[in-house]
C-alpha cells in the first residue's frame, strides 16, 4: 500500500480517468437509447411489412453505429487505465473488480460483435425475423455489457461479498452473487439504462424536429417523434422512481454522499429536503460555524421520508458523521471519523506485525495479528486518511449536479408529455417554437447523465472504494510529468474522436433518411 505519495500526482490521476470516463458516457447513453427505439421501429416493419418503417429503422441504425464504433474506442482505454493508473487499486480489488469487467468483455462484447454484423449486412441475407433478432440482440448485448460494467462500479459504493486475505494482501471473492445482485447494482442498473433510453429519445425527437424546421422528410419525422417520445416518457418516469431507490441505497449505505447531497451538516429528526437553495461560499469546514446556506426552500421532512421511509426518522449530517455519536438502527452509538482513523492504522500495523511474524516463523503471533486484524479490518481505509475533514467530499460540487440532474429529470417528463399531445392532437411540422425547444433538447440529455455520474463520483470521495480504499492508497507509483502528458494526449484524442463523430452524424443527418 501507498502511505505517502505526492497529492498532485492523484489529482492528475483522477483528472484522467475522469476525462476518459466523460467522453465515454458521451457514446453510451446514446447506444442504449438508439438500440431500444431502432428495435421498436424495426419490430413495426417486421409486423405490417411497411417498408417505410424499414427505411427508418435503417436511418437510426446507422447513426446507431457511428457512435457505437467511437463508444468502444474510449471504453477500452477507460478499462486499461484501472491497470495503468491504478496498479494498487487492481491489486487490492482485482480479484473482484476484475470478474464483472471480465464477464461483461467475454459474454457481452462478443454477443454485440456477433450480431451488430447482421444486423447492418444481413437485411438481403436473412429473413426478416433473424434480422429482427439480431437487431434486438444487439442492443441487448450493449445493455448486458452495461450491467457488469455497473456491477463493478456499484461495488466500489457499495463493497460485499468479499474477504481480505492478509497472506495476499488482496481482497477475495467469497460470493459471486451478493456482488452481482447487490440493492446498489439493481438500482444503479436500472437508473443508467433508463436514462440512456431518455436520451436516446431526446435525440431522435431532436433530430426529427430538425427535419420538420427545415420542412423535409415530414412523414419520417412525425413517425419517429411519436415512438421516441413514448420510450422518453415511460424511460423519464421509470427513472424517477428507480432514482428514488438509488437515492434510499445512497442514504443507508453512503450517508456522507447524502449530506453533500443536501448540503446538510446537523442532522435532526424528520429532516427536511432543499427544493431551492444557494450555498454559502464562505463555508470552508464542517465546524466553522458559518451557516451552509445563503437561501434556501425546503420540503418539511422529506429527506427523513426518502432517506429512511420514515418521515420523523434520524438523517445524520456531516458533523455528525464526523463526530460520531448518535445512535445507529442497531441500537449501538455511531463511531467518529477519529476513531475509526484510529483503528485504521491499527489495522495496517497489525497488517505489517502479521507479515513479519509469519516470514519469521512465529505462527501463534502471526494468528494473534491475524485476528486483531480482521476484526479492525473494517477500518482499514480510514488509517491512510490523515484529516478528518478529508472525508468530505467536495459540497458544492455534489449539491448543485444533483439539483441539475434532477430538475432536468423533471424537465424531460414535461418535455415528452407536451410532444406528445403536440403530435397527436395537434400539427408539429407547424410549431416552430416546439421544434426550436426540442433541438435543444438535446444537449440537455448529456448534461443531465454527465451531472448523475458527478454526483455518484465526487459524492463518494476520498474513497475509490468505499469506506476500504482512498483514492491516495489506490494509484500508481507514476512520476507526475507521465501523467499529465497522457491527460492532454487523451483530451486531444477523444476531442478528435468526438469532432469526427459529429461530423459523421451531421453529415448522414444532411443526407436524411434513404427514399
């Protein structure tokens, strides 16, 4: 393990991985979403053999595959940097972390791979239900592979079913499905897709109403507009109510992330949830008695409501998470930060005691450390923390991307419930405004998943994996100047690869749909 290492060399580490992880989720949300509505249109065709809906099936397809090729690119480099920046991280963990990654390359890369290849050459090939088929498994494949991917990350929130083994220094696997099907993977699986669909369909139904203001392709448009905003409108409520579930994981398993959340440094009873709020930027530490807030609304008791299903229940803030003390579900009194520091340390010394006695031979002081160890284990983490404040995460940061990410939620429902009465009972190809909204719509969509992933990231530092891991125990020992010099060739790369991949669009958009 690291103890000491230079903090600019973490800061740039995380830098990194952050940028490729950015870039990444530009391609992804919009695979899932493109994959759902491409399948529905072509499932249409397969039912009345109107060639009109394979004709635009096969439009979205091909933008489908532009970003699906980009997508891949900067996910494998997201992938090897777990091994390059992140060597201690992969040693730790790896025996776990690595198993999802694994599955998710082997079953889902090759099941999209095999199919993806029907389904863009095989229309005059095979018959149309295999071509159907492939078209459905391909999307599947690309949600699969988003279900390992999320297995591994929720595990990092939330780690289970594992054991440390103090002969390898390594955290083991003892129960491949507690970390498969853990409440914070279900949650957090559901919420991603979701709104990847969500933004697929702001997509399409952005790109259509580009077609109607430049008044082409009007029947294309319109019949795409209407199945886009009904997979929006499901996907935008069924997110809202999955985001409830993750906010309730966040609030039982990672408290700290919920006060970020909330801005909220003294917990009470029946604590109530910021509907409106402005920090106060003068707010530098937990303790310095400057009230968090410049201006604030709030809904009386319902972050106790969300946070606990009880609307007079207990939510502890930040000081109180620090200072320990209050009473636990279990009845016990909650530990301080300083405390559990302490036992961290402890542990790591009766790490090195175990390491020593066993490589000279005494083995009934190699089984005593071994025992004090695991019992302190829990803590492990906490000795390379050397600030109790550290343990906050960046509040501002955190409180105003949840805010982002939820009033675009609420946006995104209202949206596709006004195109769609728009569509149906009304003429769209003459609403200007509407079309103007709907176009820029479209950003809005990355910006809400990109705000989602900030709040679940940020919110969990110092920790790569909760509560076992800081981010400063996990690097790579790396000389500083490397990785600040792969961070610029990556950010010159990917905004290459992006500049090509919007070029590409727009071009195939220009050309519009075949006749």
């Amino acid at each position: 393990m690291v103890e000491h290492i230079d903090t600019s060399l973490i800061d740039w580490s995380r830098a990194q991985f952050a940028l490729t992880a950015i870039y990444h989720w530009i391609f992804v949300p919009l695979t899932l979403g493109l994959a759902v509505i491409m399948g529905l249109m072509e499932t249409i065709y397969y039912r009345t053999g109107d060639a009109f809906w394979k004709r635009t099936a096969k439009f979205w397809m091909k933008l489908f595959g532009i970003n699906f090729a980009v997508g891949v690119a900067t996910g494998l480099i997201l992938e090897f940097e777990f091994g390059t920046n992140w060597s201690n991280y992969s040693w730790f963990v790896g025996d776990i972390f690595g198993a999802p990654l694994a599955i998710e390359g082997i079953l889902a890369f090759f099941m999209e791979a095999t199919f993806i290849a029907v389904m863009f050459f095989g229309w005059n090939k095979v018959s149309r239900g295999f071509h159907l088929a492939s078209t459905w498994l391909t999307g599947l494949g690309a949600t699969i592979s988003a279900w390992w991917i999320l297995v591994a990350n929720a595990w990092m929130q939330y780690p289970v079913g594992m054991e440390f083994n103090p002969d390898t220094a390594r955290n083991e696997m003892v129960d491949f499905l507690a970390v498969a099907t853990s409440p914070m993977a279900v949650n957090k699986f559901f919420h991603t897709v979701l709104s990847g669909w969500v933004l697929g369909a702001v997509f399409v139904v952005g790109v259509s109403c580009w077609y109607l203001w430049k008044k082409r392709d009007k029947q294309f448009s319109l019949a795409s507009v209407k199945v886009a905003a009904w997979v929006g409108l499901v996907a935008a409520v069924l997110s809202a109510w999955t985001g409830d579930g993750s906010a309730y994981q966040v609030a039982q398993k990672q408290p700290m992330k919920l006060a970020a959340m909330e801005g909220y440094y003294d917990g009470q009873k029946g604590a109530g949830l910021v509907a409106v709020g402005v920090l106060n930027p003068a707010k530098q530490a937990p303790d310095d008695g400057i009230d968090p807030f410049l201006m604030r609304i709030e809904i009386p008791k319902m972050l106790s409501l969300l946070g606990e299903r009880d609307a007079d229940a207990f939510v502890p803030g930040i000081n109180d998470l620090l200072n320990g003390g209050y009473t636990l579900k279990d009845g016990t009194k909650a530990l301080s930060a300083q405390d559990k520091m302490e036992m961290g340390r402890l542990a790591i010394a009766l790490f090195a005691d175990y390491r020593a006695a066993k490589a000279e031979g005494r083995e009934a002081d190699a089984e005593e450390a071994k025992a004090l160890l695991l019992e302190n284990m829990d803590y492990f983490g906490y000795g390379y923390i050397k600030d109790v404040n550290d343990l906050v995460p960046n509040v501002p940061l955190t409180f105003y991307m949840f805010r982002i990410m939820v009033i675009l939620g609420g946006y995104f429902i209202l949206f596709f419930l006004v195109i769609l009465f728009v569509a149906y009972k009304r003429d769209l190809s003459r609403m200007r405004w509407l079309q103007w909204v709907a176009m820029w719509t479209i950003p809005l969509g990355y910006i809400a998943g990109q705000a989602g992933w900030t709040v679940a990231e940020c919110g969990r530092q110092p920790w790569a994996i909760q509560d076992m891991l800081p981010v400063s125990a996990a690097i790579s020992k790396l000389e500083v100047g490397s990785v600040q010099t792969t961070f610029f060739l990556f950010l010159l790369l990917f905004t290459i690869l992006l500049i090509a991949e919007i070029g590409i669009l727009l071009k195939a958009i220009r050309k519009g749909v075949e006749q």
